[in-house]
C-alpha cells in the first residue's frame, strides 16, 4: 500500500496534503491512535479466524459421534492447559475469572430477553 500524505504545518494546525486535498487536522488521527485502530482490527480478524477454526472442529467432533459436553471439557482443559504453558498459572486464572465474569455479565448467552 503507497500512501500519499505530506505533512505541512500551517497556523497551528497540521495539515495533511493528500492527492491535492487539504484536511483538518481534527479528521486526522494522529499515529497511536491510526496503530491502535489497525491492531484493534487485526485481534478482530483473528478472533474470528479462530471462532471459524474452532467451530469447524467442534461440527467435525460432533460428526463423528462426540458428546458435547466431551468437546466443551476437552476445549476448556485443553486451552488451560497452553495457557499454562506459556503465561503460568497466574495467566489461567485470570483468564478463568475473566470468562466468569462474562459468563455472569451474559456475554455467551445467544438469545436475551430485553425488558
């Protein structure tokens, strides 16, 4: 990707100079916040990447004949088990009392009944 902006200052506001248009500086996100939107969307891709991947592996275990509460312990235990691995057991529980606290907040739950 070529990107086409030349920064110019001018009167206390900087201006971007992009293929002959002036922008404020109030519609220019400086460059945290340009980073953080791009690795905000990259953890999206890759939580979805993963949902699919996962999802794909559960259909495939229930095909062949698979319990799913023996899916979801063999997921949960499997997951604490590299998380162990690679963070401790500190890292486990957190991720442990974070899911809790989604579970509890409603977050997995498919169909909510708004009153």
């Amino acid at each position: 990707m070529v990107w086409d902006y030349f920064y110019v200052w001018a009167a206390k506001d900087l201006i971007v100079y992009e293929q002959t248009r002036l922008i404020p500086r109030r519609f220019i996100m400086d460059t945290n916040q340009k980073l953080t939107a791009i690795d905000e969307a990259i953890v999206r891709e890759k939580r979805s990447a993963a949902r699919e991947v996962y999802h794909d592996a559960w259909a495939d275990g229930v095909l062949e004949g698979i319990d799913t509460d023996i899916l979801a312990e063999t997921a949960i235990t499997t997951v604490l088990e590299e998380t162990i691995q690679e963070g401790g057991e500190h890292a486990a529980l957190a991720l442990l009392e974070e899911l809790m606290d989604r579970v509890k907040s409603g977050d997995f739950t498919l169909y909510k009944t708004l009153q």
